[in-house]
C-alpha cells in the first residue's frame, strides 16, 4: 500500500494517539488500532501535513506557491491528491491548536532533532515559496521550533541556511558562536554535515524530496565553514 494509501485509509488513528490520531481518525470516519502510523514516513508526513496546514493559516492566506512546495516534496500522485486534500482541509478546520501537534511530534522523535530539524526544514520551504516569508509566518516556526526544544541560536541556524546563507554570519550558519574552540569548530562542522548527508535522511525515513532541501543548506554549510576557517588561518 502507498504512503498516500496508508494515510487515507480507515485504521491508522489509534496506533499514534493524541491530536494526529485523532486527525487521520477524523479522516477515515472511525478509528482502529493499525501499525500503519509505526512506519516512519507514514508518521513524518501526517505531522507535516498537520503542521503545513496550521502555519497555512498563519498568514490568512493559502498561496498556490505554498500548495506547489508542499507537492515538490511529497510527490503525490494524481490519484491521491483528494486523500491527501482530506487531510489538510480536517487539520485546518481541527479546533486544535498547532501546539498540540507540536508538541506530539515532539514527543514521537524525543531524541531525534534531526527528524525534528526535517521538519522545520519542510515548513521553510513551504512558507517561502512565495517568494518572502510572512512575519506572523516566522513567528509560527519560531514557535514549533521551541517546542521542538530548538535553542534560539539553533532556530536561528535553521532560519539563516533558508532565509540568506550567502549575507548571513558564518558562525550563526554553524550554530555556534565565535569563541568557539577550532576543535568545537570542527566537530560542530562534521555533525552538521553528516546530519545533512543525503543517506542520513533516507535512513531517517523522511521523503526522498527532502534531499534537494538537505543538499542546499549543506552547501551553505560547506560555505560557512570555508569562509570561518579561512579567517581563523586554519586547515580545514
């Protein structure tokens, strides 16, 4: 059965509980335990759709841009569009507050920021699709970003690889600070890179599509790094 299949159909609430439970089991109209929602994919793009859907709202406005950059990364076929259209349209009118989903997803990947950081990375590129992100929009990720347990250093890590790498500091690039040891620069430069690696995601079970996001802000990256050990005089 595809992702899509999985996600629309009945018997997926219950094996995940809590709001995204409660979402798909609004969708399938009855809820029944299912292993379906222990599949990893099946998991991260339930939470995507849930949270994309939410931060839609933000700024009072769905763009066909936002719409668009949700499909570049999910690729869903022409004959799931209507599933997965369900599902979006339940969490935008689901009276329960983005938090809740936040705070859930939080709780599946607790030990996992990198799953959590895939996340984040899909919404950014959902909300800049069209061209600028809305500062009621940035607010909304600034938010599931500390619910995610993102220090602000971190948030703004994420936030400067979307929102211009090439101006941006170098150091807030690595998410870390310049008194930082070469030592600390180099480990901090080697985890960002193999959380980054194409493999990584795949075996984290995120989309494929993910990975063109993954290989731009590992480029910024390598560029930061690059531009840091430079000015420090040091082999890279």
């Amino acid at each position: 059965m595809s992702i899509w299949g999985k996600i629309a159909g009945a018997g997926v609430g219950l094996a995940v509980g809590g709001p995204l439970g409660a979402l798909l089991g609004a969708v399938a109209g009855h809820v029944v335990i299912d292993r379906a929602l222990e599949d990893s994919e099946v998991v991260f793009t339930v939470a995507l759709i849930a949270l994309s859907a939410k931060m839609a709202k933000a700024d009072g406005e769905v763009t066909d841009s936002e719409i668009r950059a949700f499909e570049e990364i999910f690729k869903i076929p022409p004959g799931e569009a209507k599933n997965v259209a369900r599902v979006y349209k339940v969490a935008q009118q689901d009276v329960a507050g983005f938090e809740a989903y936040a705070r859930q997803v939080a709780r599946i990947y607790r030990g996992k920021p990198a799953i959590l950081e895939d996340v984040m990375d899909a919404l950014f590129h959902i909300a800049k699709a069209d061209g600028h992100v809305h500062p009621q929009e940035l607010e909304y990720l600034r938010t599931v970003a500390d619910i995610f347990g993102f220090s602000e250093i971190e948030f703004a890590r994420i936030r400067v690889s979307h929102l211009g790498q090439e101006k941006g500091d170098p150091y807030l690039v690595l998410g870390i600070t310049p008194d930082i040891s070469d030592e600390d620069l180099k480990k901090a430069y080697r985890r960002l890179v193999r959380e980054n690696h194409p493999d990584m995601l795949i075996a984290r079970g995120v989309p494929p599509e993910l990975v063109s996001i993954a290989n731009e802000k590992l480029a910024a990256i390598n560029v930061a790094y690059d531009r840091v050990v430079k000015a420090r005089g040091i082999a890279a």
